[in-house]
C-alpha cells in the first residue's frame, strides 16, 4: 500500500519513507506518532527540493499553476 496517511502505515509491518523516488528511511512496525516525526524530520528538507524544482523549471511550474487555477475558476457550480 502506498499512503501519506500515518495511521494508515503505522498499521504496516515495514515503511518505507521516499524522496525523489529513492527509499531514504526504513522501518520496521512503528505507531503513528514515531511516523509522524520522521515526516517532521525531512519536512525541511522537502520543502528545499521541491523550491528546488520549481526554480529550475519556471516554465513549467508557471503553466502548471495557471492550469491549476483556470481549471478551478471554469469548474461547474454543484447541483442540488
């Protein structure tokens, strides 16, 4: 299973922690609040690469962004 969600892994015999498609941190069956703070410990981290990325492909995260966000705006209104 492949998850974001803590509780949800926690539940698992093994986790396996990813950055940049390469496995970066390994545990074994662990509670949700240890999950938690390995998350919390490469938090920074991610946040540099992902900078990282965007600034190295303007273009592309410009597009994506504006993708995003007219796609959003041309979204119907629900019905009842």
């Amino acid at each position: 299973m492949v998850t974001h969600d803590a509780r949800a892994a926690a539940m698992a015999d093994r986790v396996l922690f990813l950055a940049d498609g390469e496995i970066v941190k390994e545990t074994g069956r662990t509670s949700q609040h240890e999950i938690l703070q390995i998350i919390g410990h490469a938090g920074p981290a991610m946040i540099r690469f992902a900078l990282a990325a965007c600034s190295g492909r303007k273009l592309r995260t410009a597009l994506t962004a504006i993708g995003v966000s007219s796609e959003w705006h041309w979204c119907p209104a629900p019905t009842s």
